[in-house]
C-alpha cells in the first residue's frame, strides 16, 4: 500500500457478504453455534448471534490470504 501510494484497502458489499457466509458455513460445524458466549456475540443483548471468528484454522486462513493477493486483492476497493 506504502509503496503504490495507497491509504485505504475495503471490502466489498459482495465479498464481505461472502466472506461472512463461508465463516458462518465453518462455525456450523463446530459447538459454537449451539452455546450461548461471546464467540457468538450473544453474550451482548439485542446482537445479532453468528460467529464472530474464523474457525477453520491457521494454515487455512494464512492460504486464504495468499489466495486474494494472488488474484490482486479481488472483492477489495484499493484507494
């Protein structure tokens, strides 16, 4: 970003919508969904309860970044 002279890097509405139903799809297959805590955000009145955290680990998740610098940041507004 430095380089290129970049400040801001967002999502957008299509790839965060995305992205926030692949880490639902990932939390439904572990225990968190059927507790009541914070890893839900329930734990905070009148929150909408989902998955608050990546649940399919670090290697994945180190992938999945390298996955979209590869593309060149697709579903990301660079300015």
């Amino acid at each position: 970003m430095e380089r290129n002279k970049k400040a801001t890097i967002n999502p957008t509405d299509e790839a965060e919508q995305g992205w926030t139903t692949y880490v639902h799809e990932l939390a439904s297959k572990t225990l968190f969904p059927k507790t009541k805590s914070w890893y839900m955000g329930s734990n905070i009145p009148g929150k909408k309860v989902e998955s608050l955290n990546y649940t399919g680990g670090v290697p994945k998740y180190a992938q999945e970044i390298k996955d979209v610098a590869a593309t060149a940041y697709k579903g990301f507004l660079i300015s």
